[in-house]
C-alpha cells in the first residue's frame, strides 16, 4: 500500500460505539498498521443518483423522454464526483482488502439522438464514468486499489427530452470488485442471471449479475462474491438468489459473499434462501433494527436519515471466524456533504473479520 497509518485506536473507537461483537465480548486491540489488521471487507451501492421506478411504470411509450429527463437532471444534481471524494475517505478510514460495490455507472450520451430512427449508432460520448471518478478519489487519499472483477449489467439507451429535440443517454451498470493491492488476485469470474425483469412497453431487460474473485490476504484465499439483485419484483429476485446459490454450492474455499441483496433482513425471503444454504450472515441486528442500510430520499437531500431496512449484507460460508464486528458507515449526519447529500442514498456495511 502506498499510505500506512497509525489509525487503529480512531477504527476501534468507531467500533465500539456503532458496530458489534461477533462471539465474544472482548474489545479489538488496537491496529498498528493496515498489515496487521483483520480481514476487512466492505460492501456499498454507491447510488446511480435517481430512482427508476417513474421510468419503469410509464404507461405510454411517448411518456419516457419527459421521463428519461427527469432522471437524467436527478443524476446529474446527485454530484457523484463529490460524493465519490467522500466515499473515498471513508475507505481511505478502514482500508478494506476487498470492496463490492454496486451501481457503477457509466453514462452516455448522443446528440442528437437516433433512438426513433431504429437507434443504428449507440451513444459513446462518456458524460459521467463513476468507476473512473471513484479510483482517481482513492488515488487522491494515497490509496491503491485495483479492479478485480466486474460485471457489465443493464446497458439501456433512451430518448432524452431537451430544449433543442430529443438526445440518447445511455446507462450502464455494473457491478464491481476492488482489491488492494497487497491482495492476491485470482480466477476472476462474471455472469449475468438467467432470469430477468423484462419491461415489456419499454422494451427493457433488467439484467443482474454476479462477479467473483480469489483473493489471499495473510496467506489464506478466499472466494469473494459481489452481487446486486433485482429490486423490483420478489420472484425474479428469488430466482436470482438460488442461481447464485447453486453456482457457489461445491466451492470448497471460504465464501464471503456481499452485496446489495434487496431482500430484508431477517424474514425475506431471499435472506432466508441465503440462510438456509448454510451462509452466516455476518451482522448481530438487535431488535431495534440497528444496520439498516435503506434508504434515503431519491435527492438524497433528507436532513434526517431514513434508513430503515436492512438489505446490504455480508454472509460467509465455509469460515469460522473466531472474531467478527461489523457497523456500517455513509450514515451519520456528518458524513454528509457540504451540499446537504447523502454519500449515497445507502450506507456501505464494512466487516473486520478475524481467522485463525
């Protein structure tokens, strides 16, 4: 790493006050430096910046420019530049080996655009590349993080309304690992779902996927698995789960699998698909719902934090970790921007995981 520090006593502080003790009731000594720290990994969805739903529940096809422009302005006032140089900081705090992220964006756009003319040239010029504007935030904080694996999701383009006639802006998602660079990498894997949320006035399919890496830290390799899957409708969703689920069932390394799973913790169903396949989820939630995750407003412009479910979680299999604390961060009122925005409309879960 290019930046060691003395900043344990500051991450054991931050623990004791907002995370938990896996199975025991001892405080973590103190970290001297990133090369003796535990196992640390994190998950955020970083927020493309607009909800889709609108778009999605459009009832007439000549609805979506006005439509497309409303997110488009939403995206845009969401300021992911700044909002990445604050979520660098906070990686910048705990350092993990290993960060999935989800909704990676890549925002495209044509102008003018050809969508109603069969959309024969796709939208190339770049407006925002949010994996780009996060890796030269960390390069900022001094850090080196790398891209491990990703995988390429939804990629839509639309009709844009605009003063002067109609644009293309082009989406795509994805799905990305980050690795320091003291992290050995290996067998990187992508794949999307079988099953997907079709849009059928749009035209649209949600895709989702998966990405994989081997990653060593201390000598020991883990399978690392980031996923995102679907929000909007359950039985998709469950369907995604037990694909990813029978894809990992004869791994034999230890599985940390992260991500934002849209599925409640501790009674939806997709949580307790995850459960029941042997998977321990990493987070001890009290009764007061502590570790919620989701979400803030659309703006992300809410004085008050209001995060109520828990959906981004952290589960292992084939581990046993001796000790474990997990809390999460981006969710407290001083973590907010200058502007008033919320680093995401999610907080990003970070677990400090100690093996044997």
């Amino acid at each position: 790493m290019s930046k060691i520090k003395l900043y344990g006593l500051f991450v054991i502080f931050i623990l004791v006050i907002s995370g938990c003790e896996y199975a025991t009731d001892r405080v973590w000594e103190p970290i001297q430096t990133i090369d003796s720290q535990p196992l640390t990994v994190m998950t955020y969805n970083i927020y493309v910046g607009s909800s889709a739903e609108p778009l999605l529940n459009v009832e007439n096809i000549l609805q979506a420019p006005a439509e497309v422009e409303k997110m488009y302005n939403n995206v845009i006032a969401a300021d992911f530049p700044n909002r990445a140089a604050t979520i660098a900081k906070t990686i910048e705090t705990y350092q993990p080996h290993l960060i999935g992220l989800q909704e990676i964006s890549l925002v495209r756009r044509q102008s003018p655009g050809d969508f109603l003319s069969g959309n024969p040239t796709p939208a190339e010029d770049v407006e925002l590349d949010y994996l780009q504007i996060l890796l030269n935030a960390l390069q900022a904080e001094g850090l080196d993080y790398k891209v491990a694996a990703q995988v390429k999701n939804l990629d839509v383009e639309m009709p844009l309304l605009t003063a002067a006639g109609l644009d293309d802006i082009r989406l795509t998602d994805y799905d990305v690992i980050l690795s320091r660079s003291d992290v050995g990498i290996s067998r990187p894997t992508s794949a999307n779902y079988d099953t997907i949320l079709t849009i059928e006035l749009l035209g649209l399919e949600i895709e989702r996927g998966y990405a994989t890496v081997d990653a060593t830290v201390e000598g020991t390799t883990y399978r690392f698995v980031n996923t995102h899957l679907e929000a909007f409708t359950e039985d998709v969703r469950v369907a995604q789960t037990q694909e990813l689920i029978d894809i990992l069932a004869d791994e034999p390394l230890p599985i940390i699998l992260l991500g934002d799973f849209n599925t409640r913790a501790t009674h939806g169903t997709g949580y307790q698909t995850i459960i029941s396949a042997g998977y321990e989820d990493l987070w001890q939630m009290d009764s007061d719902g502590t570790g919620n995750t989701c979400c803030q407003d659309d703006n992300i412009l809410n004085d008050i934090s209001d995060l109520t479910v828990r959906i981004d979680q952290i589960f292992v299999r084939n581990l046993q970790p001796t000790e474990v604390m997990t809390h999460t961060v981006g969710d407290k009122s001083t973590d907010r921007l200058e502007s008033g925005l919320w680093p995401s409309d999610h907080a990003g879960v970070v677990a400090l995981i100690s093996v044997e």
